[in-house]
C-alpha cells in the first residue's frame, strides 16, 4: 500500500466512524439482551442435534408407556379403558400425569399427521436424487473442459489429446488431486 | 469435429516474428480486474419511519448474496447489501468497531475480518452476531428510533426453503428479545417471487445464489412434500470458477477475490445451448478472439528509462575513456613487471659469469645464496626468463608471438646404462625419461588430432558421395536418425519428469541403488567370508555414481548435444529433402500456434512471458460455458445430484395428470443465476424433450429475478393474510420460540 499523508489518513478515518455502526444511537436493542455464546452451528451440528432430540423423545414415549402403569389419557377418551377416580389428597400429580399425557397427545397428533400426508419436507431431504441417466455420465477433460475419450490410469485425469496429455503427465501429485477436487473426485481421508 | 480453419500464419518460427504480426491486428478488448465493492457513505433514509405506523411491516428479503429490506409501502427495497460484517477490536483507538454490507469493503482491514452471515454455499445463517449486526444496520438505515425501546414494526422476513427448525427459531429469539419486534412472519423467496408475478398453478424453478430449488404450485399453495434442491448456485458457481482459475494460472501473481470470481461469472458467463458441440469448438482459432474474453489484473511494467542520443554518446565516451584507462594502467604494470624481470634476468646472467672459473666449493656457496641446487638449474632459470622477458617485450611492441619451433629436445642420458651413471646422473635419467615421455605422448595426441580430422573429412565425403548417388537412401537414413533422436530427447522429458516422481521406475531404481550403496553388509558378500566387496576393481562399478546423481547436472552436455544434433539432421533435411519443410521442424511444432494448450491459457495471441501486462491477464475461455452447465450436468464439479431438467422432469412425472397439464404451463423462472444469457431457451428446449409430445409448456422468467422476492414480500404484508401470519409477541411468550403459523407463502412446520 502507498504510504497515506496524514491528512488523508485523517479524511479515511472520518469515513470511517461515519460508517461505523457501533457509533449509531440504536435504541431499539434491548439492553439487557445477552445472547448464547454457543448459538453459530453448522448445518451439521443442527441436524444431528435435531435427530438425537428426535430419537429421545420417542424413547422417552416408549419408556413412559411400559414404566408408568397409569393409563394413557387417549386410551381415556377412545373408552379403551375405564378412568380412574383419584379421591383427594394428590392434585399435584395429576398435574404431573396432565403435562406427561398432554406430550403424549401432541406426539400421536403428529404421528397421524405425518402418516396422512407423507414425510414432511426438511432441509435434508429435499435434496435432489442423485442422475442415474446415462446421457449424464458424459467426460470432460479436467484440465480445458474439452470433452474427454481418455483417462491417464495414473493420475486419474481425464484429458482430451495428446497435447493435454503432456501437460497431466508433467504434472505433480499434488496438483493433479487439485483437479480432481474440482470433480469431486478426489480421495478423501478420513 | 472437423472444421478446416484457414489462418494467415506465414511458417512463423520465433517469437520476434511473431511479434511483428501483431500490428495488423486491432488490440484485444480488455476487462479489467473490478474493484472491492465500496459505495462510500449514504446517508440514511429516514423518512420512512415518520410515514409508517405501527401496523407497517418492515420487509427484509434474508438473501445469502444481497439482503434487502425497506417498508411494506416501498416499490423498491430501500436496502441492498452483502450479509457481510466486519466487526473487530481497533488496535488504535481500543473500541470495537462494526461495518456492514458494502462499508465491510471500505477499506484493507475491513476485508480482512470479513464475516459471512450464512453458512457458506447455504441459505442458512450461520453466524448470528453477523446477523445481529446485518438487523442493526437494516433497522439504522431505516431510520428507525426505537423510542420505546424496540423497533416497534412487525417484521417479514424471507427464509429459505424448508429452514431448519433451529435456524428459525434462533432469528425469533432476536427478533422478540433483542430488538422486541410486536409480531413476526416468515415466508420462502421464491413462492413471493411467485406471487408477484401473480402465479397460482406452476412450477417455480428458483437459482438463486446458494441453492437452485424446484418447487410445484397448485392454486397458490406449494407441493411441499415434493419440492427439491439442488446444491448449487451462484455462490458454487463462482466458487468453481475460482478453483478453476487457480488451476488454470498456478503462479498467477495479481490477487484474485471472490467477489470478482462472482463478478466474471456474471458478466462473461452464458448457458450453451449445444454444449458438447460448442465446447469441442470452443478452443478453435476461428473466432476464438471473439470467445476469448482477457481480465487485466493491476501491474507495473518495467520501463526501460529511454535515454537521448546525446546521453548515450556520453556514455559510451565514459566507458571508453575508462577502458582506455585501465589499459594505460596495465601497460604501465607490465612495463614495470619487464623492467624488474629484466633487472633479474641481469642478476643472474651476472651470477653465471661469476661462476665460470670458480671454485667447486665457491660456486656451490654462490649458488647457495641464490637458492639453486646445481648450475644446470641456473641455466634453466635464465632461460625461462629470457623466454618471458621476450615475450612480453613483443607483446608490448604488438609484434605476434611467432611460435618458434621447439627445437626436439634430446635425452641423451637415456641410452646410457644405469651402471655407468652416479647418483646425480641416475636422477637426471629419470627426469628425462619423464620428459620423454611427455614429449611422446605429445606427439601422439597430435598424430591421432590428424587422423580423426582426416576419418571426419573421409566420412563427409562418402557421406556426401552417398547423398549424390543415392538421395533416397541418404535422406531415410537420415529421417530415420532423426526419428531416433526425437525419441531420445522425448525419452529425457519423461526421465526427467519421472525424476520428480518417488513412485517411477526410475525412482525406484535409484531407491534401491543408493539402499544398496548405504548398506555396510550385504548379505551375500558377507555369506562368502571376504570383508572387500571389490568395489571398483571393475571400471563399470563407478557407473553407479552416474546412476545416483539426481538427473540435471549429470546429462547437462548430453542435452545440448541431442538439440544440437537435431539440429543439424533438421537441416540437412530441410537442405535437400523436399518433403521436409520448415512446419515440420520440432521448433515449428512446438510453435504456439498449434497448441491447444496455448489457447486455452492465453488465448489467440502470442505470449510473451517477460511482459507483466501479459503476464497479468486472465484468460476465460471455456470456463464461460463450463461454469454455468453445471446445473445441467451436476457431474461436471462432481456434485452427486441431477441436473436441473432431470428434477424438473421427474418432479412433473410424478404428479397427476390434470396436476402436471397445469403445473407445465406456467414454469416459472426466478433468481439470480436464472440470468444467464441462453438459460431459459436451454431450459425449455431439453425440458421439451423429456415431456410427452402432447404436452403444452409454457415458461416465462420473473420480470425482475433478483428484486422480485422482495417486491412480492412487501405486497403480502399489505394483504390480510399478512395479519394472520404474524406471530405476535405473545403467542411467542407462550408458545415457545418455535411456533410458527402456516401459511400459502412460508414452510410448514416440521415436528
């Protein structure tokens, strides 16, 4: 960079504070907000946090339905079994029992829900299916992007002609894994 | 692919000539290499705020490449940036600074702490303080004042398709607790983008910059259950072009950013409409000036100050005069060096006159004093000295030294016995048999010089003789050893770059020599008892060496021999062999105007690698079309995915008939990488080859790709569905941060 007179430095400085957001008056935040520390994950970390809560809960279900010999509240309703009268002294837990069957109920709501109108969209399975259609399994050269008739079996490459060959052949390791990295084709360690 | 392509290329052989040929030629466009995306300062528009009430939703379209936001009563977003955030420590004024959007470009160390607010290549935020700001700067720039302590307005904000539920959930809990938003709807991009161009019944095909989604519509609500993306966008398209770039130039030294990988992608790159026909032509010199497209990145060429006549006159008059100098000085040295030479030369002259008719015992004591063993050696001294003395006497009177002859000396104590000699004599017998020797040997090198000069001048002839009885004998032997000699110099290449390589034969080979020479013991030495191996009894042993070294400087002369010889053969040939031309040459077929190489990196003109301008440039070619056919071939970048007509396609057989008459005839385009010159036709024509013969297809792009999701998102909030989309405060109090009310425009809620 080329040496800034101090009067420009100052000018850069100024627009500077004049685009610095943490000068603005923003009396709309909350003050008092104070966010987790831990709130940025990737994609990755979300669906597998989702699908461990997913597999819980219906473990917990399951537990609950062979552990507590209440007799669930749907089971109530449909008449499938006769309500039991509790005289008194234990309010607190049929309250207890009340938020346990009512997780229940939202739990079987959706399982009928689901039931009837298929699987609900996600963010991982609305991916497109991979091409299984043979017009797609054409080869280009890795190197021009001109269709490719050959494959060096060293390498990996694929290349269009004699002259490219050359070039994949005078090639390191290294960059030919570059190469095939751009087509996903590289190996991966694990 | 046979074109026949007819260039003037006169047998063009080294650069100057072609160099020459470029005058003719109108200089090539240029594009240069665009700056980082600074806008300056821009002030805030307020009076926005003052015209809303409190029933006036503030609408953000959260897009992964440009976030746009403005009233629910704007035409256009008021508010177009990057998500970007800079936020860092200031080391000099120790306070923590935020700039965002475009003002994250203002300058080095702005860039430097460059975050993204999405996971890249998704729609999907990812880093929530960069959120956090990009909402800080949205609701600053709209004036809003916050008097009681929250934005006060309903917030609409656009998500991607099928958002996971964490994500949603975590914005609310900003919107609600940090800026204490009174209510708060979610809705899809596209199906907005939809909506504004009033669609009921279709297929939206959405590329936009992280994801290219295809979502089916039947009378305003979308397919859920059959929507599909695909992970590609502009975002992986500039991505891939910029790998692409960095292979294609691996010691390119200008920088290059994404945000211009981005900027080429748009501006160079269209959708072929035959890709395999015009990719195999791509590289053709017809019009391959016009396919070429040359980025200029910043240099600074090195300028060979121009200096006037006169000044170079002076110049070289310093050069001489100090040339003249040194040779006066010189002279003058050798002068002095005669002077004493001849000064000693006198000494001892006067030495040898002294000692004639002296004693025995006195002429050793002047001898002594002088250092000399005997007289003989004396005389020897004073002879070498007149020798030198005359010689530098002539060559400072410019006389040429005339080779004397040598006058033969004689040996003659060599035919004498042994037994008659003394000590004295025995010694200098040996000495002259060493002389003798040397003398002999002489003679034979010059013997055997004349000899080969005579087998040389022998072979030229019958080699001559051959030629002009039998040309055609002559030039296929000659064609023949031409043959051979392309092949050893191919031969060197491969060895050469086989060096390189630790897993070539050659390698190996010198693996397990050097093992070998590095072992004390080899087994089989040892078996047979004797501690010597017997290394170098055998001459051939100390091959192994030659073997060892590392190929260059062990056959540095072989190679200029090989070349030179080619040489020659090629010349003889072109001399007298008619069907031998200059193209044929291996310099000619090196030239670059044959090399696809040399068009696909520097296009259709010479390169010069000593020029920086040259060395500057980017060259896209191929990539022009390469970049954009990923979404029709996923495979090209490797993407395990089906191309964008294999979904649409599928996603139409699959539904009903009456489903699939509508939904076809309103395919509808929206999204930035929709924008590509050639998209649309292409779409259309191969979806019209997978689509049964009697169906009607209709397909129209959004009037506007980018600003149409937004545009459809303020309409809706002016709507009474609006109303019923919102989750206000307190249903989020109540119901927990991830509720959501199902709407016609947004994602249903996962379980």
């Amino acid at each position: 960079m080329a040496p800034t007179t101090p009067a420009a430095d100052d000018s850069h400085q100024q627009l500077l504070d004049q685009l610095d957001l943490i000068l603005k008056p923003r009396a709309f935040r909350n003050t008092r907000w104070k966010p987790s520390q831990r709130r940025n994950k990737n994609i990755k970390q979300i669906v597998a946090e989702a699908a461990r809560k997913e597999a819980s809960v219906m473990a917990t279900q399951d537990n609950s339905g062979s552990s507590t010999p209440n007799i669930q509240s749907s089971a109530i309703e449909t008449g499938a079994a006769t309500p039991i009268h509790m005289n008194g002294a234990s309010t607190k837990s049929t309250i207890s029992q009340a938020a346990q069957n009512l997780s229940t109920m939202v739990l079987e709501r959706n399982l009928q829900a689901s039931l009837s109108t298929g699987p609900i969209a996600t963010y991982t399975n609305i991916e497109s299916a991979p091409s299984l259609h043979p017009a797609h399994q054409k080869h280009y050269c890795d190197i021009t992007g001109l269709p490719a008739p050959y494959m060096d079996p060293k390498s990996r490459l694929r290349y269009h002609n004699k002259e490219v060959f050359d070039v994949v052949r005078s090639m390191n390791q290294g960059t030919a894994e570059k190469y095939l990295e751009a087509r996903g084709a590289h190996i991966v360690l694990k | 692919m046979t074109i026949i392509y007819s260039r003037y290329v006169e047998p063009v052989l080294t650069s100057e000539a072609t160099s020459g040929k470029r005058s003719p030629k109108p200089p090539p466009r240029i594009w240069h290499a665009i700056d980082p995306p600074f806008k300056g300062y821009q002030p805030a528009p307020s009076e926005g705020y003052q015209q809303s009430s409190c029933d006036t939703a503030i609408v953000i379209d959260n897009g992964s490449s440009l976030v746009r936001a403005g009233w629910s009563f704007d035409a256009v977003p008021r508010l177009s940036f990057p998500p970007d955030v800079a936020r860092y420590r200031d080391r000099k004024y120790n306070r923590t600074v935020s700039y965002v959007g475009y003002n994250a470009y203002a300058d080095a160390t702005t860039r430097g702490q460059l975050k993204n607010a999405f996971e890249p290549g998704t729609s999907v935020v990812g880093n929530w303080d960069a959120m956090e700001g990009l909402l800080d700067q949205i609701f600053v720039s709209l004036g809003i004042e916050g008097d009681n302590g929250g934005v006060g307005r309903p917030v609409l904000m656009t998500e991607t398709l099928a958002n996971l539920t964490y994500s949603r959930k975590t914005m609310s809990e900003i919107l609600f607790e940090c800026y204490s938003a009174p209510s708060v709807a979610y809705g899809i991009d596209s199906l907005f983008s939809y909506k504004f161009n009033r669609g009921s019944s279709g297929l939206i095909i959405s590329s936009a910059n992280a994801s290219t989604q295809v979502i089916p519509v039947l009378n305003g609500k979308p397919i859920m259950s059959s929507v599909s993306r695909l992970n590609w966008g502009g975002y992986q398209g500039a991505e891939y072009l910029f790998k692409l770039l960095r292979l294609k130039y691996p010691t390119f030294p200008g920088k290059l950013t994404d945000y211009q990988a981005q900027e080429y992608v748009r501006e160079h790159c269209y959708v072929s409409q035959d890709f395999d026909r015009e990719m195999s032509g791509f590289l053709d010199w017809t019009g391959l000036e016009d396919r070429d497209r040359i980025i200029q990145y910043p240099f600074t060429e090195h300028v060979a100050i121009e200096k006037s006549e006169e000044e170079l006159a002076r110049i070289a008059e310093r050069k001489r005069e100090g040339g003249r100098r040194l040779q006066e000085q010189a002279a003058k040295m050798r002068l002095e060096k005669l002077v004493q030479k001849e000064q000693e030369l006198e000494y001892y002259r006067d030495l040898q006159q002294r000692i004639v008719g002296q004693t025995k015992k006195e002429t050793k004591r002047l001898l002594d004093e002088d250092e000399f063993k005997d007289e003989a050696q004396l005389d020897k001294m004073i002879k070498d000295m007149e020798k030198s003395v005359r010689k530098a006497r002539n060559k400072d009177l410019g006389i040429p030294d005339n080779v004397e002859e040598e006058e033969v000396p004689s040996f003659p104590l060599l035919d004498i016995p042994d037994d008659q000699l003394d000590e004295a004599g025995l010694k200098q017998k040996r000495h002259q048999r060493l002389l003798k020797s040397g003398v002999e040997a002489r003679a034979r090198a010059k013997v055997e010089k004349e000899q080969e000069r005579a087998r040389i001048a022998e072979e030229q002839r019958l080699d001559d003789e051959r030629r002009v009885n039998d040309l055609e004998g002559w030039l296929e032997s000659r064609r023949a050893s031409r043959a051979t000699l392309l092949q050893k110099i191919r031969d060197r290449e491969r060895q050469k770059a086989d060096l390189g390589n630790r897993k070539s034969l050659a390698s190996q080979m010198r693996m397990k020599t050097l093992a070998n020479l590095a072992s004390d013991q080899p087994g089989r030495k040892r078996r047979r008892g004797g501690d010597d191996d017997n290394f170098g009894a055998n001459d051939e042993d100390w091959g192994v060496y030659r073997q060892v070294a590392m190929g260059e400087q062990s056959d540095d002369e072989e190679e200029e021999d090989l070349d030179a010889e080619m040489k020659n053969v090629e010349a003889q040939l072109l001399k007298y062999d008619p069907g031998f031309s200059e193209s044929k040459t291996m310099a000619a077929q090196k030239d670059w105007t044959k090399s696809l190489m040399h068009a696909f990196l520097r296009g259709p003109r010479p390169f010069d690698s000593e020029s920086q301008q040259e060395t500057h440039q980017l060259h896209l070619n191929v990539e022009r079309i390469r970049v954009p056919e990923v979404l029709f071939q996923p495979a090209i970048a490797g993407l395990d995915q089906a191309g964008i007509v294999d979904t649409a396609a599928d996603m139409i057989g699959m539904s009903s008939p009456q489903d699939r008459n509508s939904v076809l005839r309103d395919i509808f385009l929206t999204g930035g990488n929709t924008l590509f010159k050639g998209f649309e036709e292409r779409l259309s024509r191969e979806l019209r080859a997978v689509l049964p013969i009697e169906a009607s297809m209709r397909i129209r792009q959004a009037s506007d790709p980018l600003l149409d999701a937004w545009k459809g998102a303020a309409q809706w909030s002016n709507e009474s569905s609006f109303k019923l989309a919102l989750v206000t405060r307190e249903e989020y109090q109540e119901k927990g941060s991830d509720y959501l009310k199902e709407h016609n425009l947004g994602n249903t809620a996962a379980p």
